[in-house]
C-alpha cells in the first residue's frame, strides 16, 4: 500500500490525457513518477465527447481532474461546468 505524505498526495485525482498525448514520453514518464507518491485514475480520449463524459463521470469520486490536450480539450471541458 502506498504511503501518501501530504494533503495533496492523499486526494485522488482524474487525469484525462488526449489520445494524441498518450504517446508522449515525457508526459508518461512524468505521470509515472508521480504515480508512485499519488492516487491517479488515467483515462485516455479517443473521440469528441469524451472530456465531457469522463469529467461528469468523476464528479463525485475524485478531488481533481487533470486535463492534457489542446485547446479543443480544454473547450469541451470548459463546456461542461456550464
């Protein structure tokens, strides 16, 4: 079980990686390191819509919600506090 040392690494977070992102090598080394020292749920988009299911989804079982993708990513998330 891991240890989680500060607030920050108690709270559980969604990271919605654009599917053109999930290739990234620095992306994916940097979530891996700190999936060592935090709760991470990782979901990776594939068509629009997408951003929008999975943050509604997660509303009510995670403290935050990473997005990485573009500006049309962040606009559909954008669309959804609406």
């Amino acid at each position: 079980m891991r240890q989680f040392k500060t607030k920050e690494a108690k709270m559980k977070y969604r990271i919605i990686i654009n599917g053109k992102l999930s290739q990234n090598i620095e992306l994916r080394k940097t979530i891996e390191k700190y999936k060592r020292t935090h709760n991470f749920d990782i979901r990776v988009t594939w068509e629009a819509g997408d951003i929008a299911d999975l943050t509604v989804e997660v509303s009510k079982d995670c403290d935050r919600v990473i997005i990485a993708g573009g500006d049309g990513s962040r606009s559909e998330e954008l669309r959804v506090g609406k």
